[in-house]
C-alpha cells in the first residue's frame, strides 16, 4: 500500500469479498466495472488523474469501483479525499463514513473524517468526548479479552463463595463476585458503545450546505437549525412526508428537512 498527495493507492484484492453483501447495496455506477481487472486498471486511471489535479474525473473513477462488486474501504477513501480537495465537504463525510462502514479499524478515514466533519457532528465535550474518543480508538479485541477474562473471574469467584463453609469467608468471596460481576457489566457496555460508534456515526448525511430543519414537513413552518453539508443524522421516521423527513442531529436536536438532501450511509 502506498499513499500519494492523500491518496492510498492500493490494487483491490480477494478481501473485499468479505463485504460482499455490503457491495451489492451500494448502487449503480455510471459505468459498470465488471471484473478485477478492469478495477485496477481504473482505480490506476484514478490515481492519475488525482495526480494531475483532476480531481473531478478522479473522484468519477473512484467512484465506478465503489459503486461495483469490487469497492474496498480505500477505494471509498480516495472517492472522500476527492471530494474534500473539491470543496465538497458533504459527500467527502460520506465517503469517509462509508470505508469506515466496511472497515471499522481503518485510522486514516478516521482522521480525515474528523478534518473533515463540521462542528455538528460533535456531540460531547470535556471528559464524555474523552471517553468517547478512546472508546474508538481501542481495539475491539481488547473489549472481547477483558470481557472473557472477567467472566472467568465471575465464574471462580461464584465458585469460590458456594464452596465456602466459613461465613466470613463466604463474604469475602461474595463481594469480590459482586464487584467483578458490576466490572463485567461495565466492559460489555463499553464494547458495546465502542461498537457502535466504529460501525455507524449516523444514518445518512446532510449534502446541501445550510439545510434547514423545520418544525414542520412544510417549506413554510418554522426554521429550528440551519444544518452545514457534511453533518450526520439519524432517522426519526421511516417514509418523508410532503418531500420532508423526520431526523436527529448527534446531540439530540431535530426537525424536518428535504428528504432530497440527505444521503443514506
């Protein structure tokens, strides 16, 4: 793998078969790629192109594989970097959030995801934004060793105060089951909320810059926020009303925007 002007340049490999699923839900392209082959040759085609400044014709080409049965997380990378070097602030979130999706360890979307989203994709502050950031920068395997770890310590511990005869003894056993068992609980919702984070910041993202929510799905009810393109939102409803749908912001806060504004992740 190498890693030109912002770029990574990388062949697609078997791997990306592990998101197969994931490939066929991502949609039709301009142009169809239709073999291995022709992926790397366009993703090369690409990475010309972005060398050259091109930008535009860049992102178009990363795009054609994206949007195929041979997309990889880099692929959806170089399609945000694009993007981002285009001023396009929305789609380059999108993009970001999408190689994330189908690699929830990949560091440098991650970073570029942060350059590159605005203020209102921060939720937290002081020490809860602490926590939620080294959540998601701790290896998921770490949660799954210390959870088993733990559970093995219930388990000797519970042992340990049933097969106590003395009652002090027994005490001493009971409480140390107690505190592993409340330690357990706490690494699980830990995983958990790392989990949930790494896989998804948001249900789509905001493209048009200064989209306003309403309070209504009306173009005239009341304006509540004015949203910048890049921002993530959650669904708060399933189908739009009169060309309007129900979202949350990260924070909580929400309203109504055009349905024709928002991208699905």
């Amino acid at each position: 793998m190498k890693n030109h002007g912002g770029i990574t340049v990388r062949p697609v490999t078997w791997l990306v078969f592990l998101f197969f699923p994931l490939f066929l839900a991502a949609g039709p392209s301009a142009h169809a790629v239709g073999s291995l082959q022709e992926a790397n040759e366009t993703l090369e085609q690409a990475h010309l192109a972005f060398e050259r400044g091109e930008t535009e014709r860049a992102r178009e080409l990363y795009l054609q594989v994206a949007q195929s049965a041979f997309a990889a997380p880099h692929v959806w990378f170089n399609a945000g970097t694009a993007a981002y070097r285009q001023d396009d602030p929305g789609r380059a979130v999108l993009y970001y959030a999408r190689a994330l999706q189908l690699d929830p360890g990949y560091d440098l979307a991650r970073q570029s995801l942060e350059v590159a989203s605005p203020a209102t994709n921060r939720a937290g502050a002081g020490v809860f934004e602490l926590f939620h950031q080294l959540l998601q920068r701790t290896n998921p395997l770490v949660w799954v060793l210390a959870g088993q770890l733990l559970f093995l310590a219930l388990c000797y511990s519970a042992a340990k105060s049933l097969a106590a005869s003395d009652p002090d003894r027994r005490g001493h056993w009971l409480a140390v089951l107690c505190w592993t068992a409340f330690f357990t609980a706490a690494v699980i919702f830990a995983g958990w909320a790392a989990h949930q984070g790494r896989s998804l910041r948001g249900e789509a993202v905001v493209l048009q810059e200064n989209t306003v929510t309403r309070s209504e799905p009306s173009p005239s009810a009341t304006a509540v926020l004015e949203l910048p393109a890049g921002t993530f939102v959650r669904f708060r409803e399933v189908q739009p009303r009169q060309g309007y749908i129900r979202v949350e912001l990260l924070d909580g806060r929400g309203g109504f925007v055009p349905a024709d504004s928002l991208e699905r992740i």
